[in-house]
C-alpha cells in the first residue's frame, strides 16, 4: 500500500497543479526546436568532435579492449537502471519497485530523447503515479522534489569537483568560475528552498520575487507570466512533509542516480587505460560534472552531441589522449545512454499495456 495524503479539493485541481508547472508546449514550437536538434546533433558528431579525435583510431581502441572489461562496463549499466527508481521510490513510501522503476524510466525516455521534453516527462510520470494509486499531493509533491534535487545536484558537483581540484593544486582548466557560479546558485538556492518551504508567508515573498524578474521577460516574448506566487504556495502545502522528513534518503537517492551515469564514465576510461594514469578520479568527475552543468538545458534530446562535445574536450584538456577521450565518450553513450533509452521505450509499452487491461476490467465490470 502506498502512503496515503489527503487529495486536493476537487478532482480537476491535480491537473490543475501540473499545469501550472508543467505548461503546454506548442507543437510548433516543438517541431522547431527537435530540427535545430538535430541539426545541432549531426553538426557536432560529423564535423566539431572529429576535429577532436579520429573515429577510426577511437573504434580501434574500443575493439582492443579486454573481455573483463567489458564485462565490467555491462555491470555498471545494470546498476545505472537498477538505481535510478529510488528517486521515487524514497519520495512514495510502499510504492513497488516496477511501478517506480516505469515511472522513472518513462521520463527518462521523454525528457532525453524529446527536444524540451522536460515538460512533457514531468506530465507523464505524475499521470503514471496517479495510475498507480498514488494520490495527488504525494505525486506533485514527489515530481516536484525530483526536479528541485536534480538541479541542486547539478549545479553543486562542479562546484565540488573543482574546489577539490583547487585544493590539490591541479588544473581547474579554467572552470573555476563555472564552479564558484554554481556554489553560489546552489547556497541562494537552499536558502529560498528553506524560506518557502517553512511557512506559506514565505512561499508568498519569494513568489513575488520571482514574479518581478520572470513577467517583465516573460511579456517580452509575449508570454502570459507564470503563477509563480500559487505555484510556490501549492509546492509548499504539497511538499512540506515529504521535504522536511525524508530529505535525506531524496539526497541519497538522487545522488546515486546522478552518480551512476559517472561509474559508466570512470569505467569506460578505466579499460582504456586513461585511468588510473594520465587522468585521475577527480579530474573525470570534474570533467563529467561540469559537462552536464555547461549543457544543463540542451539543444539537442538528452544533450546527446553537446555534452559529448563539453566531455571530449574538458577530458582531452585534462591530458587525455583525445582519441581515447573520443572512444570513452562513444562506450559511455553505448552504456549508459542507449540502453536507458531502450528500457524507457520497454516501460512505456508496459505501461500502456497495463492502461489496456485496467480499461478493460474497468468495462468489464
């Protein structure tokens, strides 16, 4: 059984609330951005990476490599998708861990293999949620929470990675900037996350805040400006008990899943031989880190080219030889990536499918 929390007031305001977070992207606007995508994606792999390193001596390396190794890259893609439902699952006591695990893997697929399909994922897996039996409060609440995590997370990595550079005295490759940004993004944004979460009065001041910066940009464009004031409250009224007790294991969990794509990484160079050797651990982590950082908000599905290209080109300056940091990246996709996405496209027939039968039995009866 799942935790139980009082549903909202009336049966339209769960939508309602994902509404105002989610909002509904054009599909004109979505057909623009998936060609600028993909013009993006195939500008980056065919001409900016092969300046990088050669293909051909990339391909080599990787058929060179040893079978225990490739053994163990396969386990750490199994622990990458075997972790990734805890998001979830630690956010929604008694949920099971295959209609997590769908949850999950769903918006996986959505958000990395859509252009701006962010909005579309946090929609899908508050619906997959609420078919679970989960109720409302806890989904938003539960949505709500992945999201604020993963970007904490996000910022507060590089931050990390280069301060622990800094600190060994190691080339920070000119990133130190991009990490002090970061800190302090993710020092403000605790704050604000503590002065909302506390009391709604203060839910309400940092609404209107944020009010004021967001509607004079938004009428620019010709955009009605967001709710943010009732957003920030209905997060507040929906979160507050999830945040407050189990931010912890949130933390935890969020942490392991944005490490794991990372284990695939350290691995991948490892049965290169660039690790242990010409790069350390920290140097890899400060790479990976600050890639996701620079293509937080790709262009293209799942920052597939861009944080290739942030990746190749951090590793190389680190002292990578850039054919292995091109082969490193190429086994970190095959990994990682591309069976994640596989398994999302396994969820969402699953899920479908389940749809189906409760339909019918529906009917049925």
């Amino acid at each position: 059984m799942t935790e139980e929390v009082p549903a909202p007031d009336s049966p339209d305001e769960a939508e309602l609330i994902a509404e105002a977070k989610v909002g509904r992207p054009s599909r004109k606007r979505l057909i623009i951005t998936m060609v600028l995508g993909l013009i993006v994606m195939v500008g980056i792999f065919f001409l900016i990476l092969p300046e990088l390193g050669n293909y051909g001596e990339a391909f080599q390396q990787l058929a060179a490599m040893p079978l225990y190794w490739v053994a163990a890259i396969a386990i750490t893609g199994l622990i990458n998708i075997f972790v990734y439902p805890y998001t979830v699952l630690v956010s929604v006591p008694g949920l099971k861990y295959w209609h997590g695990f769908i949850q999950r893997q769903v918006g996986f697929l959505i958000s990395s293999g859509v252009p701006g399909g962010g909005a579309f994922a946090v929609a899908a897996q508050y619906k997959i949620l609420n078919f679970y039996k989960v109720s409302p409060a806890r989904s938003a609440a539960a949505v709500s929470a992945d999201a604020v995590w993963v970007y904490l997370l996000t910022l507060s990595m590089p931050a990390i990675a280069i301060g622990l550079l800094f600190i060994e005295g190691r080339n920070t490759v000119g990133f130190a900037t991009i990490a002090l940004v970061g800190a302090i993004a993710v020092v403000i944004s605790i704050i604000l996350i503590v002065i909302v979460i506390r009391n709604e009065s203060g839910a309400v001041k940092v609404g209107t805040f944020a009010h004021r910066i967001i509607a004079p940009i938004a009428r620019r464009f010709h955009k009605e400006p967001p709710n943010t004031v009732e957003a920030l409250v209905t997060f507040r009224e929906h979160a507050y008990d999830l945040v407050t007790t189990r931010w912890k294991a949130i933390t935890v969990a969020n942490a392991a899943a944005q490490l794991a794509p990372f284990l695939v990484l350290v691995t991948s160079l490892a049965a290169l031989g660039a690790y242990p050797g010409s790069l350390t651990l920290i140097e890899i982590f400060a790479a990976y880190s600050v890639a996701l950082l620079l293509v937080s908000i790709p262009i293209s599905p799942g920052g597939l080219g861009t944080v290739d290209l942030a990746l190749v080109a951090i590793l190389k300056a680190f002292g990578c030889d850039p054919e292995i940091a091109l082969a490193a990246d190429l086994l970190w996709r095959l990994v990682w990536f591309l069976p994640q996405i596989l398994t999302g496209v396994g969820s969402m027939f699953a899920f479908f499918i389940q749809q189906r039968r409760a339909s019918a039995n529906s009917t049925e009866s």
